[in-house]
C-alpha cells in the first residue's frame, strides 16, 4: 500500500479503496498493545466479546464480499478456542475533510441479518502492507484518548 496522495484520498493519507485492497485476505491477530494508558488502566473485554489474550492467536478472514469471521484460538478462563464469530466488515469512508477512513465491523449472530445489526465498531487503519496491518481502537480514558493496537500478520 502506498502512503502517495490518491483520488479520493482524505487529508493525504490513503484512499478507502486502497485500504479495502491492503486490509482484504486472512490475517493473525499476533498482539494487542496499550498506548498512551496510564498504568491505572486495565481492559476487562475488547469488542463485548472476550478479554483481549483471547483474541490473540484469532485469525480474521476479511474476504472481498465483506462477509468474513474471527476464528479464535486462544485457551484461557474465559477463552472459546474453536468459536466462530461471523462478522460483517467494510472500510468507513467520512468523506472528504471529514477525517480519515476507518476499518469496521459488526457481529454477526445465528439468524441475524446483517441490516438488521445496527451495533458495531471502527477501528483506525494505522498500517498495512502486503504482510502487517495494524488497526487502532481509541479508548476514552477520563478526557484523555488511549488506544489499543492490533497488530496482525497475514495468513494469505
């Protein structure tokens, strides 16, 4: 992925349609990493799911039809290794001087429609190439902006 300014980029920074092409295809969730939290800080569950060692390990199958699912791999306490999670995912665009594209998704459950799902979550696309990508989740912590990065490697 290129960083050069594009058509249709925002503020200079990649395209949705470029960021969709790097974030498409399998991916290993291999850490979570706390920035900017004071020590004071913990995080119980990430996306109402599981606490975020759970997550490490889970792959994340983002196809091209936007119809993709985190298979978990982790074992733990509170760890489902084996669960599926079908999720729905695409790139926000804000559009022009709006701010930046962002990755997002919403869960998907037995005998859910997708339009019918109204809750989801959106991350900031902070890096990708043909094998890293890491997305962003910023967190409200009393005023201030801490963030939780996801650092995947691709599968394929």
């Amino acid at each position: 992925m290129s960083c050069s300014s594009q058509q249709g980029a925002v503020d200079g920074g990649p395209a949705a349609s470029a960021w969709r092409k790097g974030v498409k295809g399998q991916w290993v969730l291999q850490s979570v990493d706390k920035e900017n939290f004071p020590t004071a800080y913990s995080v119980k569950t990430i996306f109402e799911e599981a606490p975020a060692e759970c997550f490490i390990g889970s792959v994340w199958n983002l196809p091209n039809n936007g119809k993709g699912s985190i298979t978990f791999d982790a074992d733990g306490k509170l760890c489902a290794p084996g669960a599926v999670r079908d999720i729905v995912w695409s790139i926000y665009n804000p559009g022009k001087g709006n701010g930046e594209p962002q990755f997002q998704f919403k869960k998907i459950y037995p005998g859910d429609k997708p339009s019918n799902v109204t809750a989801g979550y959106r991350l900031d696309l902070a890096y990708a190439d043909a094998d890293q990508l890491t997305l962003r989740m910023p967190l409200d912590l009393d005023g201030q902006t801490g963030y939780l990065a996801f650092n995947f490697e691709r599968l394929q």
